[in-house]
C-alpha cells in the first residue's frame, strides 16, 4: 500500500506525544513493507521567518491556497492509494482536503485531540472541563474567553478555522480514528458523522526493559501545566507527607508553563526529586523502574501514552477516572482511578499502590496482558491497515474492504479496487 502522511509537527522545544505517534506509525507501516511518504511541515520553522511573514500567519491558518496547490501537485503525480492526516495547525491548514479531493484520493485523519469541536482542542478551561463550544456552528466563547494561550487574538484564527472548515472536515474524510472510544463518544454527541468515526487506539513500542522487581519510585512523566494534573498531585504529595509519606520518592520529570513551581516546590526535599526533561531511553527506564505511573489529569484525555507506555513495562498506573482512562486501567486490576480533581483520592490512591507490594504485582502482570492485547504494534497495525482499507473501498465505491491478511499483503480482489488509486504500479 501506498500512503502520504500529512502532519505539521509541533515545537521540539516540548516534547510531543502526537510528534512520537505519527513517527512510529510511519516506522511501523514500512517495517511490514508498506511504501510511506511524508508531507510536512516544522513549527521550528516559524521563528527563521521574516517579520511580515509571522504577522501574516495567522491568515493561513484557515486556509493556506499555496499548501493546496503544492500538496495537489504531489497527490496526482505520486497516486497514492490514501492520505493519512494528523495535525494540520498552524502551517498546513484544511487546505489539505481541498488537495486530497483534487487529486481524487481517499483520506483519513487520526484526531489526537478534540480540535473539531473545541479550539484549542482540550475541552478545559480554568481549571475546568469545558464544552461551551461543542455542538455549536460557532466558536465565540473560546475567541471571548481567549482558550487558546490565554489570548483572544489568537483564538481567532483557530475558531474561525473551525468555523469555516467544519462541513469541509466532515465530508472530505473517509474515516476519522479517535483514538479511545470516550473521545469517539464526545464527537459523536457533538454532531460528527457517527458513521466515519472508528476506535483506533494509539500502539506503544514494545519496550526492551521492563519491570523486574517492586519498583523504587512513583513517576509522573509529562508536561508540567495546569490540566495534567501537576497541581493536583503536588497537593496529593503534601497531604502524604503531612502523615508521614509512603516511604518512596516522587520522581517528576517532563517541562512546561509550571516548571518554575514545580522546582520550588521540590527544592530541598528528600522525598521528591525534579529532573527536567529525559530522553525517551530514560523515561523508558525510569517507567519499568516504577511503583506506578502517576496520570492525574484534571481534563478529559484522548488517549494517555504515559499509561500505556506503563502497562507495556508491566507497570500499573494511577490515574483520573475520566476521559480515556476509564478504558485504558481497569480499577484495582491494571491500576487505581482515582475521583477527578480530587487530591484526598488521589493521595489514599498512591499510598494504597505503594503500601501493597503484592497486590502492585500482579496489577502490573495484568498490565502487561492489557498492553499485548490492545496497545502492541501488531493490534495497531491490523486496525491501521483495516482504516486505510475501509476508507480506500468506500472511496472507490466498493463498499466494505475486505478482511486483511497475515502479512499485511493485499489479495487479489484488493489489487483491483486498488489498482484505480495507483495501488499496482
């Protein structure tokens, strides 16, 4: 098969889970010898721009004409069978489904957040969940509360894209994966054609260390900003100390708009360490070092890498009973949920996974079976195939795709609805 992913990636200034996703699902694709292209942009590269060029910028972020013809250009010369989109913000624009139906080719996107229905994309504000805008045909309470970096100016272009691109969404994509049924289930209520929504959760790479006795730490691995949780958690911690800990330190690692505090907050304590920023080796070794691994979000995640990445080291989590997590840890059996936005919770949670060593063990032993059965590369690469198969049949007018094969191959009968996209060449 023959795919073009679109994706425009985020600041390497913080690390992104959307960034690690879209690169390994390219890496796995030709690992099982599909032929895959990119089409990209680099936020990195906004800051080497001219002046006027930054300040004209946001006038393309509903649509950017040049990214059209550049893209159309590409399709009809290279055909191939799908596009698969990501992120499109800022440099890209919906102007890619302008192209994609141009060149006559099928596209699927996979929605890492709640963008087509909220702004920024978080379905948090203050402090909060919020939903002012979802269902709506305008996005004026983001633009009046200013959602998107706390700035009405800049809230702007993105509630207009969404305004003005909703239909063109809806109905150049074939397929839409949400990567975990409560973020399908939110779309869906929000007036998203039901019908194109499909279940994809996001793969974790099989990791080469694992958890091999009780573990040393607990760990929160991740951005260091309101909705995470860090707050929460911090205020959790304190309430264990006041009692007398839980006899482990606190490892945070990760950066963000409260790495300040965090700092302050940690200075001088034996029982939390700050480390900044890991790369991937570390934070794989720090995870399968793990009592458990801390997720207190306080908005509705889409997915929840850092949980999945635990259950792969056969670890268990300690997250929010919300959004995705309700999916991903089973309470009591992969991992503990704890009461959204709740610290007494959260704290009795983390001295219960640290208290019972034996019970820990075998949460994380069932982890680990979660992850083979639902987060491995060979589940995420039958269901990426199976979207990509489904949204080429329908395209075509072919119906339902056939079943997929062992080895990722396309039979015969395939070749031939294929074969009208380039696929045989």
């Amino acid at each position: 098969m023959r795919v073009l992913v679109v994706h425009n990636r985020y600041s390497s200034a913080q690390p992104s889970g959307e960034n690690r996703v879209v690169d390994e699902e390219v890496a796995l694709l030709r690992a099982a010898g599909h032929h895959v292209d990119l089409f990209e942009r680099r936020s990195d590269d906004i800051a080497a721009r001219s002046l006027l060029s930054k300040a004209t910028l946001p006038l393309l972020v509903p649509w950017n004409p040049a990214v059209r013809g550049e893209l159309t250009k590409r399709l009809r010369a290279e055909r191939p069978d799908v596009v698969h989109i990501h992120n499109v913000f800022p440099l890209l624009s919906p102007a890619v489904l302008a192209a994609c139906a141009d060149a006559g080719v099928p596209a699927v996107a996979t929605l890492h957040n709640y963008t087509q229905v909220c702004p920024p994309g978080t379905l948090h504000r203050d402090g909060l969940p919020c939903n002012e805008c979802v269902g709506s045909k305008t996005s004026l309470p983001a633009v009046r509360h200013g959602c998107y970096r706390d700035s009405r100016l800049a809230t702007v272009p993105l509630a207009v894209s969404l305004s003005v691109n909703r239909r063109r969404w809806w109905s150049g994509v074939e397929r839409f994966f949400c990567i975990s049924a409560a973020q399908r289930d939110i779309l869906a209520r929000s007036g998203m054609p039901a019908e194109r929504l499909v279940v994809k959760h996001n793969f974790v790479p099989d990791p080469e260390a694992r958890r091999s006795g009780d573990g040393e730490h607990l760990l929160y691995l991740g951005r260091l900003a309101e909705a995470k949780g860090i707050r929460l958690l911090m205020a959790a911690w304190d309430e264990l100390a006041a009692a007398g800990g839980v006899g482990v330190p606190l490892v945070i690692a990760g950066a963000g708009p409260l790495a300040d505090e965090v700092t302050a907050w940690a200075a001088g304590r034996d029982d939390v360490r700050y480390v900044g920023l890991w790369d991937p080796a570390k934070c794989r070794e720090a995870v399968a070092r793990s009592i458990a691994v801390v997720a207190p979000s306080m908005s509705l995640e889409t997915f929840g890498l850092v949980v999945a990445e635990a259950m792969a080291a056969g670890v268990p989590a300690v997250a929010a009973a919300h959004g995705s997590f309700v999916e991903l840890v089973e309470d009591g059996v992969t991992g503990l949920l704890h009461r959204p936005s709740d610290s007494g919770s959260l704290a009795s949670c983390l001295r219960r996974v640290a208290a019972e060593p034996g019970a820990n063990r075998e949460m994380g032993r069932a982890a680990r079976r979660r992850y083979e059965q639902g987060f491995s590369p060979a589940v995420g690469l039958e269901r990426l195939v199976e979207g990509y198969r489904t949204a080429i049949a329908g395209r075509s007018g072919g119906g339902e795709s056939p079943p997929p094969t062992g080895n990722g191959s396309t039979g015969s009968r395939w070749g031939t609805r294929a074969s009208r996209y380039g696929g045989n060449r």
